[in-house]
C-alpha cells in the first residue's frame, strides 16, 4: 500500500469507528457486528503502526489506554468554570425566580431544568472539527490535562461536524452497575473498595495510566455549550438539542419548565425518581433558558445568577454509637470522634464522624451506646445529628473528654472551650503536619493522603515534614507492606520530587504557621520574593504589611526563631525544595491600581472575576467584595447592580472592564487591551 492509499484508508477507519461508537455508546444501536468492527479497530492500529506518521492526535484506537503519563499538565479555562449558588427548598426556589423576574424586569421566565449528576467536572475543548483537550474544572481557573483517560470514554466524539471553535462542559461519572463491577473485581483480590461512583470516577480520571480509566467504564453528561451565541444559538435548551446533534450524550430528563409551579413539580418528580436513576444525582439545576439574558443575570463574585441548584435534603440513617475517640490535629486541637456501626448513607459507607469537641457531645446528650441519628452536611461530611431516645435501654456510658493526651500522654489544656495537646512534638501533631504539608492547596503531593501519611509514619519511615523527601532509601521496605508495589512506590516518589519545584506560598502555607492561610502565604510571597526575606524581616516591619495584624505578625516572626522549625527549613533548602516565589507578579509602585482598595462587580468578559483578581492582586492591588468608602475603584461590567450603584452614591471612581485592561496593558507594555 502506498503512502496515499494508507493515509486514506486510515481516515476512513477512523470515520467508521467513531460512526460505530456512536452508534453504540450513544444512540443505543448498532449496525455492525462485534466482530466485524473489532477488525476495522484491528486494521487501523496495524496501519498505524506501519505508518506512524499518519496517526491521528486522538486515534480511536486510544480509547482503551495510551501509555503512561508522568504528570498532569495544567490548562487555564478560557472562561472560569464557576460553581453553582445551592438553593435547599421550595421557599428558596421560589425566591431564585423572584430574583430572576426582577432583574429581567418579566413576569414569568422560561427555565430548564436538569439532573445534577455526581460526578467530576470536565470541560472538552474543539476546534477545526476535533477535540484538541479535556481539562478538569480544577480550582475553576486553571485545570488538569486528563485528555488521554476522558478519550477512553467511547462516547465522547473525537471528530464533530462542527468547524468552528467552541467549548462543552459537563460531567464524567461512574454508572451504578460499573461501581458495583469494580467493587467486585476488587473484593476477589481482596483490595478496599471504592465508597461511592464518584470518588471512583475522581480517581480513574486523575490516575497517571488511561488504562485504568479505560477499565472503569466511565461515561459522562454534558450540559452546557458555552459559546452558544457565538454559533447562533440563544436558548439553552436548543443548545443541547444541538449538542445531541453533534454526537454528544446529553441527559434526557431534563425538561422546559415555565415559571415557578413547573419548577416545583419538577423537584416533586426526582425526589421520587432519584433512586431508579442507573446513576447517582445529588440535585437538580435549574438554569434561565434565554441565554441572551446571561450577560444582564451577570455572576456574583463566585456563581452565575442565570442558575442555581437545588440539593436533595441530606438522606437520615440510623446507626449504633460504638465508642468516642480523640485525635489530635497539627495545631494540637483535641476532637472526639465518634466509631459507628458501619452504615451506608448517601452512596458511602460511614464508620467515622467527627463530633467537634466535648460540648457538642454534652449539647447533644450523646452516650456511648445509644441509636443515632447519622446524616452527611452537604453529601460530604459525616454528621451526628441527635440520639433515639426511645431506644435507650439504660446501660448506655457517659463520655467526658480525657484528661491527657491519647498520643504522647501529655495534658490537654482547656482553651476557651476547645481542648489542646501543648506538646509541639506529639506524634500525631506531626502526622497531622505532615498530611497538612502534603495537601493539594499546600505542596500538592498526589498519593500523600491520610492514611498513606499515618502508615508510613507508623512503620517509622517518617517522623516530620523534612523526612518525605528522604523517603527513597526506604523505597524496597515500603514496597514490602500490604498494598504496595513498584509502580505506586514510583508514583509517590514523582510526586514527592515533582512538589520541590512549587512556588514560595505553597510552602509557606504548607508548613503550617500559626495564622498564615493561602491568601497571607501569597501576599507574603508576593511581597517578599524568597523564604530568606521573610526570615529577615523584623516583627515590626511584617506589621506595617496589609492584612497582616500583631497576631499574625508575631506568629510568622516566632516561628522562624524556633530552632526546630530553623531545622526543618534547612533539610528542605538541602533537599532542593524551591524557596522562591515563581509568580510572574509585575508589581510597580507607579502603577494606576498600586496599593487601591478594588471591588470586581456585573460581568467581566475577558477575564473571570478570580482572574481579575489574581492579577489585581499581583500588581499590588487588594481586591475587596463590597463597596464602603475605603474602595478607591470600582470595576463595574454589564449587569452591575447594587455595589455600582452605592459606589456612585459614595462619589468612588468607576471604570469598565476596558478602561482596567488599558491601565493593565499599560504597566505591562502591551500595545492595547
């Protein structure tokens, strides 16, 4: 075959494959036998062998797992991936469309209303008629590029009719008979299984080898076009209706509701269906179907106006209180913790709970023994909500927290209620530090979660924060435990050695100073430029700094007077943990926005608000979500409502979006906005 017939003969295979899919992951049909399209997939992966150069960037035949990836790259969102403002029951819902009317000056608006599928946010990018990547929602500004496992999901479409460039967001998730496979795959080999689907979708998606995406048999909704109008589409509803279109799997449960009652009637409906959906949902959306009223709706500081969704009421089980233990934290709090009857609640199952402190278990009347009442805050987190005091049958114990330390055997000390471990080198403060340290907001070691932190401790392969990156001469004792092997002990060291190149804020916050968050640990960074900087400067100079107070002044100034924590930063400065603020940051004194208080309001077309902000922010600015009459400049975009109309009152300057970018491009040398 010569090198035109070949190519020729590729594209085709690689239109009737996807035509197959299609046909078969979305369209429930097919027209063509197993066999005869195992051989069409056959006969293009043998051509692209032969002739590597014709290959296609997203080849069907990379649906079942490329080779390993060493690490996620990031990808900015071209438009901020936001989460949705919650609404919890009629009243609010009815509120929700009050608002809405009011804003778009109607009496009744048209609304769609959708499933909220659990599962894990995911944008896919097209242009020129071909998915270029898949990116994850991320921080909402910036994602990971998870393109070689979203591909394995066959009915994603690689190749679409539509030409010109645009965006569709949705959902990948785990169907309920796939999670169940899974699990029972994993129980014959005698490995944990997966809580819930979405926890197992999160983690096919993010995991290095598409393989394993591959064999999870993912699926994914997608919900949204986002540049809609662009492609001259202005409802939402018709959006989907097109999507279908294209190829794409789009959920049919959704419905065109006009007005309030048929909102309602929709949430009445699902309530009942939920549990014969083939897939989990944790609520319903509900969005504003003319899309043209999006830029007047605008966004709050975190959350579109033009949808909210509804979430279920949190699903009550009954369980047996088995016992109070305390853990201590890395600031040495003291929380008991409640060890329940295992129960399955809202998809997982539930041994574990925290119960805050010792007056919530004396507030609540809580004994060992008794029936309680178990409930998850917001799906995620385990809650104890009361006892069944019928249930009571009289040899139920009273609780009272301990008087010593259940770690190093220290005393507790009662600080304005809360109990503490004052010992900085209780061992499981330090495990507590070093899970801190390892975080995904903090150095973002993939694989260093809690109990990968408390074995490795446990087996005595690390003591403190320093230790992790000596954890390679350990590397054939850990490969010896339970559950290891040479690819996940492989794995972690990456991650360990990836996290050494991270920025200055992230170690500072990282190593857990005493009133030092994610935003002082920037400001500081920003400020300072280096670890050594800030370990100079006096208590009185970090005083002056905005937003940083006596208290967190002298937090920051002590700790790096400790001998102990002088220690732990030379071990990482040895260990070649960067020490050096990587930010491009173009701070300048003379700067129109230098040192104004700035607040962001209506919509922002090109940057999102959290965009604007990081770059206010990084050029001196400090960005403030209200207007009083400390702002100096409000940033006003279509859709601006109370915040510009106080700014006006209180005689503050107001520029557009433009205007901002001018400023903007002047400080950084750009010809124009």
């Amino acid at each position: 075959m010569d090198l035109v017939d070949a190519k020729a003969r590729m594209e085709e295979l690689t239109v009737l494959i996807e035509k197959y899919n299609r046909e078969y992951y979305v369209e429930n049909a097919s027209s063509i036998s197993d066999a005869d399209f195992d051989a069409l997939v056959n006969e293009l992966r043998g051509l692209e062998k032969e002739y590597p150069q014709f290959k296609s960037k997203h080849s069907p035949t990379e649906r079942v797992g490329g080779e390993v990836q060493s690490e996620f790259s990031k990808i900015p969102h071209k438009r901020a991936m936001l989460s949705l403002g919650n609404v919890y029951n009629e009243e609010e819902i009815a509120s929700f469309d009050r608002r809405i009317k009011e804003l778009l000056h109607r009496p009744i608006v048209d609304y769609v209303g959708e499933v909220k599928i659990d599962g894990l946010g995911m944008s896919l990018v097209y242009e020129g008629g071909e998915l270029q990547y898949a990116v994850t929602r991320g921080d909402g500004v910036t994602g990971e590029d998870v393109t070689k496992n979203v591909i394995t999901i066959k009915s994603i479409p690689l190749r679409v009719k539509e030409k010109r460039a645009f965006e569709v967001r949705g959902e990948v998730y785990m169907p309920k008979a796939s999670l169940s496979e899974v699990n029972a795959e994993r129980k014959e080999k005698g490995e944990p299984l997966f809580a819930n689907a979405r926890n197992c979708a999160a983690g096919s998606i993010r995991n290095l080898d598409p393989s394993v995406a591959a064999s999870r048999k993912l699926e994914a909704y997608w919900y949204y076009l986002v540049n809609a109008r662009e492609l001259g589409i202005h409802s939402h509803y018709e959006a989907l209706a097109y999507l279908d279109e294209l190829g794409f799997r789009t959920n049919h449960e959704r419905r065109p509701l006009k007005g309030l009652a048929p909102m309602l009637g929709y949430v009445a409906e699902y309530s009942q269906k939920r549990p014969e959906l083939p897939y989990d949902i944790d609520g319903l959306v509900f969005k504003v179907d003319d899309l043209d009223s999006y830029d007047e709706l605008g966004f709050t500081a975190r959350e579109p106006r033009w949808a909210t969704a509804y979430k279920f009421p949190p699903e009550e089980v009954k369980t047996k209180l088995l016992d109070i233990f305390v853990t201590i934290g890395r600031t040495g709090r003291a929380t008991p913790n409640a060890v329940l009857a295992p129960v399955r609640v809202a998809g997982s199952l539930v041994q574990r709970a925290t119960l805050n402190n010792e007056n919530f278990v004396i507030d609540k009347g809580l004994k060992i023994g008794d029936t309680v009442i178990l409930r998850k805050a917001a799906d995620v987190i385990p809650e104890v909500i009361g006892y069944v005091e019928k249930d009571r049958k009289g040899g139920e114990r009273e609780w009272r927290m301990p008087e010593t330390c259940p770690v190093c055997g220290g005393p507790l000390t009662r600080v304005k209620g809360l109990h503490y471990c004052l010992n900085e080198h209780c061992g499981s403060r330090q495990i507590e530090a070093i899970i801190h340290f390892a975080s995904r907001n903090a150095m973002d070691i993939d694989g260093m979660g809690d109990s990968v932190v408390e074995e490795l401790f446990g087996e005595g392969f690390i003591k403190n924060i320093p230790d992790l990156y000596d954890l390679e001469r350990h590397a054939s004792e850990i490969k010896a435990l339970d559950g290891w092997s040479d690819k996940s002990i492989n794995s972690l060291l990456a991650a360990i050695e990836a996290s050494k190149g991270q920025s200055l804020e992230r170690l500072l916050y990282g190593l857990g100073i005493k009133e030092v968050g994610e935003k002082t640990a920037k400001s500081l960074a920003r400020r300072y430029k280096s670890l050594d900087a800030i370990m100079d400067e006096s208590e009185e100079k970090l005083i002056e700094l905005d937003d940083i107070g006596p208290v967190v002044a002298h937090s920051i100034w002590s700790y790096f007077k400790d001998e102990e924590n002088l220690r732990t930063v030379s071990r990482l400065r040895l260990s070649g943990v960067n020490v050096l603020y990587l930010g491009t940051d173009q701070v300048d004194v003379n700067s129109y926005f230098y040192k104004k208080t700035v607040v962001l309001t209506g919509t922002l077309e090109r940057y999102s608000r959290d965009q604007m902000t990081e770059i206010l922010e990084g050029i001196g600015a400090k960005v403030a979500g209200s207007v009083s009459k400390k702002t100096d400049i409000v940033i006003a975009g279509p859709g601006a409502g109370s915040k510009l109309e106080k700014a006006r009152s209180l005689g503050i300057e107001v520029m557009d979006e433009k205007t901002a970018l001018d400023h903007l491009a002047r400080l950084s040398g750009e010809a124009g906005a």
